[in-house]
C-alpha cells in the first residue's frame, strides 16, 4: 500500500475527534448537530477510503461513494446556518443535488457500478458541487455590504475551494507524497475551522483562526513530543508499553487545560495584538472602576474607555426608569441611538433581558431565528427572536450587556460593531461580560455607601435641626412679633410696605424651618384604616374653593370603595403639596388630573413582572396626579427627591422630599416619570387594607 494513503486515516481520526467532541455538548443546537453530522460522514468517507486501498475491497468503495454522495448537499446545510436569511445559498444548488444526489446512490447498486466512467462521474460530481458551493461562498462574500462579514466568508471559501483542489488532484497524481500531505492539512483545516466557528457560534475571521490553529498546533506538538520520548525509552523493552502509556496520559491530563489556558493567554498577549490590547485595556478599567465612588463617573468612563478602543461603532448606557416603565439613555459615544428602550414597542427585549439577565447578541438571535422560521407556520405573527431582532435594529444595537442592582436590570450596555473591519470576537466580548459583572458589584456597593452617607446625612441634619430650632427660631419670634407691634397702620405707606416684608419673608423662613425639621426628624404619626376615596375627596373639596379659576381638578376613582392605612394629615400633606407642585408647572393655568387605579390597572401601566425587584403578590393602589405643564429635564428627574435640590426660583427643595419619606413611613412607595414639554406624573402607590382589618 502507498504510504500517502495513510494520511486519510489521519484525517478519519481527526474527523471522528472533532465529531465526538461538539456530540458530547449538552443542549446542541441545529448547528452543531449538523456539523457532527458533517465531521462523522467525513470520518467515515475517508475511513472507507483508506480500507479500500488496503484491501482493494470493491464493497468498501461502493459504500464510500454512497455516503460521499451527500456530502456537498450537508455542507450546504451546515453553511446555511452561518448565514443570515438575506444571504442564503443559490436555490439552485439545493435543486441540482435534491435531483441527482438520490439518482446516483441508486446507480450504485446496479451493473453501472462496474463500470469505470460511472465512478468517476461521481466522484467528478461531489467535487463539482462542493467547488461551486465555495464559489457561490465567495460570492456573497464580494456581495455583502459588511467588511468583517465579507473577510469571514471570502476566508471560508478559499479553505473550501484549496481543499478541493488539493483532494481533486491528489486522486490524480497517487505517487505524489507531498500532494497527499497538502490535501489532508487542508481538509483537516476546514474541519477545525467549521467546528472552532460551531463553538465560537459564528464564523472566525484570519486573526481568531490563526490564533487558535496555533494554539492546536502547539499543544499537538506537545504531546507528541511526550509520546515520542517514551516510545523512544520503550522501544528495546516492549512489556513496559502499557505502563509507561498510562503514566503519561495521566501526565498530559493533569498538565492539559493549564497548558492551553497558558498557550491561549501566550498567543493573546503575543500574537494577536489589537485583542491583547482591547483585553488589557478592559482589565486595566476593571481595577480602576472599583476604586471609583461616583456611579456618574463609573458609567461615563466605561463609554469613553470601550468607544476609544476603536473596536465599536457606538457605546451606550441605558438607565431604567424612575416609574420602571422603560429605559431611557444615560450616557452616549458615537453613533446616534434611540433615546429609549420603552415596554410598548421593545416589550419582548425587556422581558427577555430581564428573565435571563444574559447577554444578548444579534448574531447569535439571527441563527436561530434562521432556524426557527421554517418551523414558524404561514400567518402565525412573528416568534420572540424575530420581535428582539426587530427591537436591536432600531435601537442601532449588535449586543446588549445586562447590569444588575439589587437583583434588577437597572441599566443596560448597548455596543454597535457592525460595519467594522475588525468586529469583537469571542474572547473581547467574553472581556466585556467581566466587566460588566464588576460593574455591577461596584454599583452595588456604591448603593450600600450612599445608603449610608444618608444615613449619615440624616443624623446630621437632626442635630443640626435641634440648634436650628433654638438659634433660628427664637430671634425670628422675636423680630416677627417686634414688626407686629409697630402697626403697619400707623405708619407712612412706603414704611408700611417696608413692615410688611419682613413679617412675610420672617413668616417664610419659619415654614422652612418647619419642613426643615418636619424631615430630619423620624416618623411618630399613628397609622388608622380609612376609606381611600372618601380621603380623596374631602382633601379636594376642602382645596378647591381656595384655588384661582384658572385651575380646574379632574379626580376618578376606579379602584371602587379602597380601604389603606394611613396617616391622614401627613397624607393629606403629601396631596396637597403634589397638586400645588402640579399647579406651578402649568402658569397659564390647566387641568389636574387625579386617578385611583386597582393593581390589575397598575400591571397593564408598567411590567412589574418585569421589572419588580421581589414578586409581591399583595394588592396595592395607586393614585396617579398628573399634570400637562413644562414637565422635567431628564437629567433633573432622578434628583427630585434629594432634599434641596429644586428647580423653582424660590423653592426649598424639601417638599418632595418630606412626601417621599412620609409615603414610605406608611408603607407605601413614590415614584414619579416626567416628559420635557409634556408633564409629570407622581405615582403613590400603597398596600390595600384586606377585608378582615377592615372590620377590626
């Protein structure tokens, strides 16, 4: 037998590794079984082969032809699933195949076998049809509009189309040893590639390829060397080949995975410079972001620091809501994005990101969406994968990184790198995932300090409050009660004026003094079960009448008779505050509207399966007071509740500070969402009083 035939049972070998290794993943998908497929039916057809030329066995041939047969037409399937839908395959290389292919395997079991030309005319037509499917590869490689696409398909097909060149030529020129040699590395390098692309779930450009061909190689060569020096040890003693074989395969097992991790990280550092650089940049971020201690901060160098890589189109970080309906941009680099991921129109994205708090990758979604479309029947709307695809495309988006804050999406990474020459790989995205896991630790112990700055903050204030009270206080008591005295009446108009000033802004800083205090101090009210609407009502009727004409109040209840527990007077505090809030950001006068809601109605408003940090299944009730006047700037939103912040000339910014705290001392919770040129909306929402407390 010629010796160059032993290189297809090197390939066989190789083949069978490759088959055996992506059969034992767990959850396969369409893809990797179909390259399985792919790598076994190749396995066998070279096997076959090689039996052939051993034995000159004529039934090893005509078996070995049978499977090659449909060959071209499986790769075509597995090619397929690299592609997205609008770059599909030529039709007619499907036709061609589905017509011939079940022809030629009958012919096989006829006379017609015996005769030379006919196998030849086979084995002419499985190499036909793999050269014109790499060519039609290359094709829609020179077609596609995108560059990393473009290099990873032109890549593929050249490896397809030498393969089949070197297998063509080598069943021509048998003597030719070299040839054998070049025809089985070629075929072996399209194998690798198809399985490494299967793993890495998308086709690998020339760097990636190169990176983990290398990688392979050395570690080959590694344990070729092991085995080499004991065979060399062994070869006058032969009774010793059982145990030195086993000692050195437990060798090489304990030693193999910190070889390739250190092989892999050797190549990254070394070899593959624009990855290496993207990684050390990403790890150098990852140190620096634990040390930072202002999530502004945090997030907007995280943007500067992956759109500077030059690796992406565009960076951009998504801030959930403060009335959890939607995401709106935080902070944005390079291409234009939409301002918000809302639950109308990206509801299956939320919902998924939510659920499974992992990344996702468009890529990724349009495989297997290519693969679920032909399990979709005629007219049954669009699959979820389909509904996410649609949402990444508006929002300019190729993946999407989850950043969880007390078990919640609170914000999510949008990168663009499509269009790019040198997209994100595996190990770059993989780099990006850490990051954004750091992230959010650091977010979240950044919550924890801010937790307890305020806490802090408000022990400050307390004792700040009690010298307030006694230094403040007292000399205001005074000054009002000395201007009293005098009698505006008794004196000259301009005088008069001048009197009337001072009890005025003397009476306003007692009432700052008031909230002041009213804030620092903890709540001592008493809590009693009442009639929602009733409360409602009465604060809107006892109002109204002291209210300019130009202001009109528009209250509905559709929760029905809703029994909460409350304080009343704080409560009706928090109202009136609200509505008066709501007035001063309508100056031309209009309308406020003041709803009650059940928590079914609540539920259609906003996700809370989605978004709720705990499933509380309690009912709950909602009184929505919204207004039509200048609304607030996002960037303004998230501090409306700090004390003394306030875009009023003359506010104190406490007034929605003191209701926030009054509403979660009973139990409830404040939320608020505001357009700029649209209004605002503030939401109290408590828990509903059940039947029995009621009674009691």
């Amino acid at each position: 037998m010629d010796p160059a035939f032993r290189f297809d049972l090197v390939i066989s070998i190789i083949s069978f590794s490759i088959a055996l290794s992506i059969s034992f993943r767990k959850n396969k998908d369409k893809q990797q079984t179909l390259v399985s497929m792919f790598s076994f039916l190749v396995a066998v057809v070279f096997l076959l082969k090689y039996a052939f030329f051993t034995s000159s066995t004529h039934i090893w041939l005509r078996i070995c032809l049978g499977l090659l047969i449909p060959l071209p037409l499986l790769l075509l399937f597995v090619i397929s699933t690299f592609l997205r839908e609008e770059d599909s395959l030529s039709i007619e290389l499907y036709t061609i195949q589905y017509i011939f292919a079940p022809i030629l395997i009958v012919g096989l079991s006829t006379p017609i076998f015996n005769n030379r030309e006919f196998v030849w005319f086979v084995i002419s037509y499985v190499y036909g049809m793999l050269l014109f499917t790499f060519l039609n590869l290359m094709y829609l490689g020179f077609r596609s509009s995108e560059p990393s696409l473009k290099r990873r398909l032109f890549l593929f097909a050249i490896i397809g189309v030498l393969t089949v060149i070197f297998s063509a030529t080598s069943l021509k020129i048998k003597e030719s040893l070299s040839l054998y040699g070049l025809n089985s590395m070629f075929a072996v390098i399209m194998l690798v590639y198809i399985s490494e692309s299967t793993l890495n779930t998308k086709l690998l450009d020339i760097q990636e390829f190169l990176s983990r061909i290398l990688v392979l190689v050395i570690i080959s060569v590694f344990i070729s060397i092991i085995y080499w020096i004991f065979v060399v040890l062994i070869a006058e003693r032969p009774l010793d080949m059982v145990l030195n074989s086993f000692a050195v395969s437990i060798a090489i097992a304990l030693l193999f995975e910190r070889f390739r991790e250190y092989i892999m990280k050797f190549i990254s550092t070394y070899i593959t410079a624009r990855t290496r650089d993207f990684i050390a940049g990403i790890k150098r971020l990852q140190k620096e972001i634990s040390s930072i201690i202002d999530a502004d901060i945090l997030l907007r160098r995280v943007v500067d620091e992956i759109f500077g890589s030059r690796k992406v189109l565009s960076c951009t970080f998504y801030i959930l809501s403060e009335d959890r309906t939607y995401y709106r941009i935080y902070y944005s680099r390079g291409q234009q994005n939409r301002d918000r991921i809302d639950n109308i129109n990206d509801r299956v994205l939320i919902e998924t990101i939510s659920e499974q708090r992992q990344v996702l990758i468009r890529e990724i979604l349009e495989k297997r969406y290519a693969q679920e479309i032909t399990a979709l029947e005629e007219g049954s709307g669009r699959s979820k994968t389909q509904e996410i695809l649609v949402s990444l495309e508006r929002l300019n988006s190729t993946m999407l990184f989850p950043i969880i804050v007390e078990n919640e999406v609170y914000y999510i990474l949008s990168i663009n790198d499509s269009g790019l020459a040198d997209t994100l790989n595996a190990e770059e995205i993989g780099a990006i995932m850490e990051l954004c896991e750091q992230i959010s630790i650091s977010l979240q112990n950044l919550k924890v300090f801010e937790g307890i700055k305020e806490r802090d903050r408000l022990a400050a204030l307390g004792e700040m409050a009690a010298g307030l009270a006694h230094e403040i206080r007292n000399p205001l008591g005074a000054i009002k009660g000395a201007a009293q005295y005098l009698n505006p009446a008794n004196l000259p108009s301009e005088e008069a004026e001048f009197l009337k000033i001072i009890i005025e802004e003397t009476d306003r800083l007692n009432r700052v003094l008031t909230q002041f205090l009213d804030y620092s101090r903890p709540y001592q009210g008493e809590l009693s079960v009442v009639n929602l609407d009733d409360v409602l009502r009465q604060i809107i009727r006892l109002y109204l009448p002291t209210q300019d004409e130009k202001y009109k109040c528009k209250y509905s209840n559709e929760a029905g008779n809703t029994y909460v527990r409350l304080d009343v007077e704080q409560f009706r505090q928090v109202i009136l505050n609200i509505i008066k809030n709501a007035q001063e950001a309508m100056p031309d006068g209009g309308v406020v509207d003041i709803r009650v809601l059940k928590d079914t109605q609540i539920k259609k408003k906003i996700l809370s399966s989605v978004f709720s940090r705990e499933r509380d299944t309690s009912d709950k009730v909602s009184i929505e007071i919204r207004d039509y006047g200048v609304g607030i700037d996002d960037k303004d939103l998230s501090k409306v509740f700090i004390p003394f912040f306030t875009t009023k000339k003359s506010g104190t910014g406490l007034g929605l500070a003191i209701s926030k705290k009054i509403i979660e001392s009973q139990n409830g919770r404040l939320e608020i969402s505001s357009k700029k040129g649209e209004g605002t909306t503030l939401r109290i929402i408590l828990p509903v009083v059940v039947g029995g407390e009621v009674q009691r």
